[in-house]
C-alpha cells in the first residue's frame, strides 16, 4: 500500500493501512498476534504507522509513537488518533501494557479492530484508555479483513488449540500427483514462490508419510524474508515407515531434528518387536536421542481406525509452542483433516491442466460425504491471479 506521511486518510483507509502494517509481522511474532497502529492528526493527516515485528519486541502503538521524535512528541500527539488492528494491550507481559502507555499521551481518540480475545485484556485496553479521558471505539469497517488478519491468534485463544491451514497444489480436474506418484511441477513458479511465503508464516508444515517417502521434500522456507527461519516438520507415520530413511531425507538435512516430531500408532509399534521390522525400534529411539518429538496415539481412541485424532494431535502441538500448521498433503492426510473438521482455511494452486480421473489422485479422494447437504463449504473465498494459476483460498466452518 503506497501513502506518504502527511497524506489526508479516511478512517477505512487508516484501518486499511493498519492491516498493511501488520502483515509486515507474519513469520515472526507467534505466539503474539500480528498487529498494526496508524496515527492521524487532527486534520486526518498521516503522521506515524507502526508494527509489531517480533515476539518480545515493541507493540504496534510504541512502535508507531517512537517514529515521532521524543523532543515533540506531546506537542504532536495533541488531539490525534490512533487506529490500531487488536485492542491495546491491558497487561504487562514481555512488554510494559499498552493502552497505560497510549494513556500517557494527549491522544483524543482509539479506533481498535478486534476486541482482544485473551481473557486477560478483552475490554479491559479499552477501559484503561476510556479511565484516562480518551474516546475509545471499536471499528466500523473491514471486520471481516481484521478477523482473517488474526485468525491464528483468535483461533490459538478461542478454542486453546493450532491453527490449521491445508495447501494443495491441483490440476482443473482436482488431481494432486498421477497414479505413479508424479506430481512436480503441477504449479507454476508464482505459485511456488507463494507457498514459500506461507511456509516462513506458519509455524510448522505437516505431511504425510507418503509425501515424505513419494516427493523427497525439504518442507523449509526459501522465500528471501524467512531465510533466517527454520519452520518445524510434523510427519505423520502410523506405521514408521519413514524410520529407514528419515536421517538421511532433504526434510532431516535442512532442520535441526530437535525441529521435528513424528506421529506413530503405539499400536503399529507393539507389532514391531519380534518381527522383520524390529530395527524400527531402534531407529526411533535413536531419532528420540537426536532431538526429534515421538508423538504416539491411540488407534483405540478412534474405535481401532489407524486415523489419528487430529482434535488431539492439534491440541498436543499448541502445548509444544506450534500456534499454526501448514498441512501440505497428501491426499490420504489432507482427506483425513477434511473428513475430521480439523482444517481452518484451504489454499488451493489450481494449475490449467488436466491429469485424468483413472491416471491421477483427487486430493480428497479419501472423504466421503454422506449427502449433498453435508458438502465442505469455504466462505470469505478470495481468488488470486498467479499468472496461469489460480489461487482460491477461504475459511472452513464448522
Ligand atoms: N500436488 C500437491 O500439492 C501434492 C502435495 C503433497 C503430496 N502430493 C502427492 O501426493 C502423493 C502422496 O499422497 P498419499 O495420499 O499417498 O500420501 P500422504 O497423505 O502423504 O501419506 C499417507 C500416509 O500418511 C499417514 N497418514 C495420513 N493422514 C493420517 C492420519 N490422519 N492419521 C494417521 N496417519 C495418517 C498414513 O500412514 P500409514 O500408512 O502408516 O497409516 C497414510 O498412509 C504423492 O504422489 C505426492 O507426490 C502432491
């Protein structure tokens, strides 16, 4: 968004470029929302815009006050507004609070975006700058942009638990890999680059064992602003087939293990002991010795299906510090967060081939639904042009 300071900005477009802001964050705050501050003079002219750039590091609002030089910084603050993406802060936690800090300034008027959903501050910002004779209020406008803006951190306070994402890169007729396993490129380079963007914003990318085994994948971010970056690797492995060839996989290579868990059936691994895949114990155990997480579920808590509870795998992995989740396949592990209502949002490359119903794998080709009333639906769906691709992205409810 291109604006220059002293530039005349209605309310929306402060709130506009607030967002703008805060997406400067993404990568690098978890496990704190990503937020943005704009301040307007009394004429509603641009004087300062401000993010939070890292976890421990300045809020939005200070980081936004501090560019207006201390020296006059109370004769410049004088009846200004400050429109800011989440509730000032109420508490001192890394950082002193917030709305006590904007508090201290001649500020008239606070024009947040969303009510802050930790029960630590919700309405209680508001409050503090209310106290302090500054006009507090929610916005009116662009509701919708702030939610998706802090949908991992609303989702990490509302419901205790990670933030699921599933990428999948498809031919027109909805094919991820052919029957042989064949699968790169089916997008385009645009597309690609996207999705190095999203591996530096989340947390950690969860794949399956087959996608582990089939595509030699390294999983880690190389878009140029996450290069200091490492995400974490979940890998789903019921059966540690993995386990023979996990040391030496690009995924291993390009991680620290300790930046790694693998998910195994504690059944799958009683049947081990005393059969041709005994080594496996002893793979796993050197794995646990080198850093990598062991995750073992129950396949009785699923009434003996192999599926893992992904309720509780999402559950475990927030207790771990992962606030997001990128699921990147395949078709068995993405049907499975489908059939599970376990995935928030879907990115979808969508490439203008055809690859063949009888010749190639439908990404979802392990749900099933029972009627046409029960179909998936997206909502809030946006498409992207990337040049011959198509990204469709929305939000799943439940
Ligand atoms: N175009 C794309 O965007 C894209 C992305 C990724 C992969 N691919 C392609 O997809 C193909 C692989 O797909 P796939 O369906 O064969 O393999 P997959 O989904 O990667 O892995 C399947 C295996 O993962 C484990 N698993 C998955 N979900 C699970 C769950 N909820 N609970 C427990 N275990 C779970 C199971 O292991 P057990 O067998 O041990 O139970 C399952 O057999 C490859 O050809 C690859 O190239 C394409």
């Amino acid at each position: 968004m291109k604006v220059e300071l002293g530039q005349n900005l209605s309310a929306e477009q402060a709130i506009k470029l607030a967002i703008f802001e805060a997406k400067k964050g993404q990568g690098f705050v978890a496990p704190n929302p990503v937020v943005g501050a704009v301040i307007l003079d009394q004429q509603g002219r641009l004087i300062s815009f401000g993010h939070h750039a890292r976890c421990g590091g300045d809020h939005a609002e200070v980081a936004a006050l501090k560019k207006i030089p201390a020296k006059t910084r109370t004769e410049v603050l004088k009846g200004t507004q400050v429109f800011v993406t989440l509730e000032p802060c109420a508490h001192q936690g890394r950082t002193p609070s917030c709305a006590q800090e904007l508090a201290r300034w001649p500020i008239a008027k606070v024009v947040y975006g969303l009510e802050d959903p930790n029960p630590r501050v919700s309405g209680r910002g508001a409050e503090i700058l209310r106290q302090a004779g500054v006009l507090c209020e929610p916005s009116e406008v662009l509701q919708e942009e702030l939610e998706d803006l802090a949908e991992i951190f609303l989702t990490n306070m509302r419901q205790q638990t990670c933030f699921v994402a599933l990428k999948v890169a498809t031919s027109l007729d909805g094919h991820l890999a052919m029957r042989d396993g064949k699968s790169q490129w089916i997008s385009n380079e645009k597309a690609r680059h996207s999705v190095q963007y999203l591996r530096g914003v989340y947390d950690a990318v969860l794949v399956g064992s087959g996608t582990f085994l089939v595509d030699q994948p390294r999983l880690n971010s190389r878009h140029p602003r996450f290069m200091q970056k490492t995400n974490h690797l979940v890998v789903l492995d019921p059966s540690g087939d993995t386990l023979p060839h996990f040391i030496e996989s690009p995924a291993a290579q390009v991680r620290p293990l300790q930046q790694i868990t693998l998910v195994i059936s504690r059944q799958q691994k009683e049947k081990w002991s005393g059969s041709q895949l005994g080594q496996r114990d002893q793979q796993l155990k050197e794995l646990q010795e080198r850093g990598v997480t062991l995750l073992f579920f129950d396949e009785s808590s699923r009434g003996g299906q192999s599926s893992v509870d992904l309720a509780w795998l999402k559950k475990e992995l927030f207790g771990m510090g992962l606030t997001s989740i990128l699921v990147e396949g395949g078709a068995h592990t993405h049907s499975t967060f489908l059939q599970q209502g376990a995935a928030d949002r879907i990115y979808q490359f969508i490439a203008p081939v055809f690859m063949g119903g009888s010749s190639a794998i439908n990404w979802t080709q392990d749900l099933s639904i029972r009627d046409f009333d029960q179909r998936v639906k997206l909502s809030r769906v946006q498409f992207f042009r990337l040049g011959e691709n198509a990204l469709v992205t929305g939000r799943l409810f439940r």
